[in-house]
C-alpha cells in the first residue's frame, strides 16, 4: 500500500521557500498542525489523501505532527501531496471563517495554488487561475424545456419513471456544464451516472414514494469510499430524506439533494453546478449533507 503513497525518489516536492509557506500556512506553532490532535490528523490524512501518516515511512525527522508533515511533503507523491495541501487549505479556510478571523498571510491562495497546480493537482477555488464569472447556464428556452421535461416525470409508471429520470439528470447536467456520463455497471454494483464539478461525481438518483434511509445512503457512500479519493457523490432522491436516516448517517464526501431542490433550481433558473457547489460547502462549514436550496439561495 505504502508503495502508492510515496516515492524514495531523492529530489523532494517542495523548495525549501515552497515548504516555507506550507509550514506558515498550517503549522500554529513548533510541531503542531492546524487545530488537529494525534487523532484526527490520522484521520484527516486517511478520508482526505488515503495513505497512513502515522506509518513509520514518515517518522524520518520525527514523530510530532509538523515532522511527519515535513517528510510527507519531501516524500509523498506529487499527486498525494497537492491532495493534502488542497485539502489542508479548504480546512484552515474553514477555521479562519468559523473564527471571524482574515488570512494573514498576503497572496497565499496565489502562491499555494500555483504549487498544488506545479504538482499536478487543481487551483484552489478562489485563486485567480479559476476567479472567473461562473456559466451563465442554461438560455430561457433550455430552461423551459428542462422545467417541462421534468413535470412530465410524474405522469409515468414507476419503472419507466426512474429511467427518465436518470435521463433527464444528465440532460440538466449537460445544459449546466458538467460533462454527464450515463449510468454503468460494474461487477456488483450499478452506477446511475458520473459528472464532472472540479472533482468527479458518482450520482445516485431514485424517484420512489418512499424516502431514502441510512441504509441507502450508507449503500451509496460506500461506493463512492471505494474509489480514488478525488471522487464525491451526490444522491438525489425525489421524495426526499428520512429524518431518522439523516441522523444516523455521517456522511463524508457526499451531498443530498430531493425533488423540491430540483423544482426549486428549475423555477428560479440556479444552474446546477451552483447548487451543488453550495450545498458542498456548506456541508464543508457545517457537517450537514443535506441543506435545501431555499436555503441556500
């Protein structure tokens, strides 16, 4: 597993000025990370890079979080490590807004997207490599198809229903952008599509009387825990969510969306990708998978 993780390779990631600003960026004081304890840093660094940081292959300058910290980065593939510093940069962006706190290190985004890019991974969402105006989305006359196919949805039998569903899924998806693939089968497990918001999405979409349970919502996590770090999942189901599901279920790298959400977007002409991107921040600020679109717009 730790072959996947890092490379003995002897030139490291980093220039010492680029490690610099790592250290200034996420190290509160000598050998401390973040607000993070021996816990959940271990467990930041599994949900969010996949690997084990408290494995002995980054003890090499020492076993405080800031010296493990330091050798990841030197070691660390280039891939693992840009995941980590995106990861690590959405975590003290969290902080800083929770404590009603600005950042205090001038052109920080600048200079550590440019790293994390250097490495192969995205910019960070904010820096001026992607503050661009977002799509308009969809003209008035998609718009008003999309509303009409959509109310079409519950004139139909259930079985056909749920493949139109999935169908017009990937329509809404493809007028806002998101470059929608169909539904896949892979051994022992169906797919109902993938679609693409800086990370990869899987999606779940269900249209039946009955809410979606923990149970459900546990099935679909589990797939999406399965793949590459990178991937997130959305779950879609019409008639919405238990709420004795919801509360036993802790969701990671998911959001959940229902039928008043889609109506919602539709009548009010919010592209898609904005809603999903706002409910994924909001469960980022407030650990809740599921925030309605009223309230988010």
């Amino acid at each position: 597993m730790l072959a996947d993780a890092y490379t003995s390779r002897q030139m490291p990631n980093l220039r010492p000025i680029e490690t610099r600003l790592a250290f200034e960026l996420f190290e509160t004081s000598p050998g401390y990370i973040l607000d993070f304890t021996n816990r959940t840093f271990a467990e930041f660094f599994t949900q969010e890079v996949g690997i084990d940081i408290y494995d002995d292959a980054y003890a090499d300058l020492g076993t405080s979080k800031g010296k493990r910290f330091r050798t990841f980065l030197h070691k660390g593939r280039p891939e693992a490590v840009a995941k980590a510093l995106t990861a690590l940069w959405e975590y003290r962006a969290a902080m800083l807004r929770s404590e009603g706190d600005t950042d205090s290190v001038p052109n920080a985004i600048e200079e550590l997207s440019a790293i994390i890019q250097r490495l192969g991974g995205m910019p960070l969402r904010g820096s001026p490599s992607v503050a661009r105006e977002p799509p308009s989305g969809p003209d008035e006359q998609t718009w008003a198809k999309l509303a009409q196919d959509f109310a079409a949805l519950q004139k139909l039998a259930p079985q056909p229903r749920g493949y139109a569903f999935e169908r017009f899924l990937s329509d809404l998806f493809r007028a806002c952008g998101l470059e929608p693939r169909d539904a896949f089968r892979l051994r022992g497990e169906q797919i109902d599509g993938s679609f693409q918001l800086v990370d990869t999405y899987l999606l779940e979409a269900r249209w039946q009387d009955k809410q979606a349970d923990a149970a459900a919502l546990r099935a679909f996590q589990g797939k999406v825990e399965d793949r590459p770090v990178w991937t997130r999942g959305l779950f879609v189901s019409y008639s919405g969510f238990s709420v004795d599901g919801i509360s036993a279920f802790r969701a990671r790298r998911i959001v959940l969306m229902d039928g008043l959400d889609l109506h919602e977007a539709l009548e009010r002409r919010i592209p898609i990708n904005r809603v999903i991107a706002a409910k994924a921040r909001r469960h980022a600020e407030t650990n809740k998978p599921f925030v309605p679109v009223r309230e988010l717009f």
